[in-house]
C-alpha cells in the first residue's frame, strides 16, 4: 500500500501545528515501514468510518455498548496478576504488613 496514495497527509493529525507529522509520514514512506504500522491502515480507517456512522445512530450505539458490557466475561486485575504469577512464575503469594 501506498501510504500518500491513502490519504495519510501530515497535517491531519493537528490542526494547530500543520505538519508537525510530516516527518512521521514521510520516515514510513520514503524509509520504509520496518513495524508494518501502515499494513492494515485501510483496514483501519474502513473500520473507523463504520464506528463514527454506528456512534452517529445513538439507539444502535447504546444497544452495541449494553450488549458488549454483558456479553464480557468477569475480569479482575489482581486475580489475573495472581493466577499469573500462580501459573507462570509458579510464585506464591507474599503477605506485605
């Protein structure tokens, strides 16, 4: 993919300092994209404009939202860092008093 070819210009990202990414954009295009962070850019942007038209409807938003939030599983910090460090390191856990 042709990163200038996609519309990718420097001063999209700030309307305050145009250019300001422009070394950014031309590093990936004249250099090479080492990362591959421009392979699935219009993918991306595909997917953004389907996420700003569904934002746009509020009713299909917040059905979207609800049904995200009560279809995830339970998650908690500690007890995913615990049965980590369980699982992995084989650690036992360490009182701090």
């Amino acid at each position: 993919m042709q990163p200038s070819k996609q519309g990718a210009p420097a001063e999209h990202f700030s309307d305050n300092e145009p250019g300001i990414c422009g070394p950014i954009r031309d590093a990936l295009v004249t250099r090479g994209d080492y990362y591959m962070h421009l392979a699935d850019l219009k993918c991306y942007v595909e997917t953004q404009e389907r996420v700003a038209a569904l934002y746009a409807n509020p009713d299909g938003w917040a059905r979207k939202a609800i049904i995200n939030v009560a279809s995830s599983g339970r998650f908690s910090s500690d007890r995913t860092i615990r049965e980590y460090a369980a699982e992995i390191w084989h650690a036992t856990p360490c009182p701090v008093t």
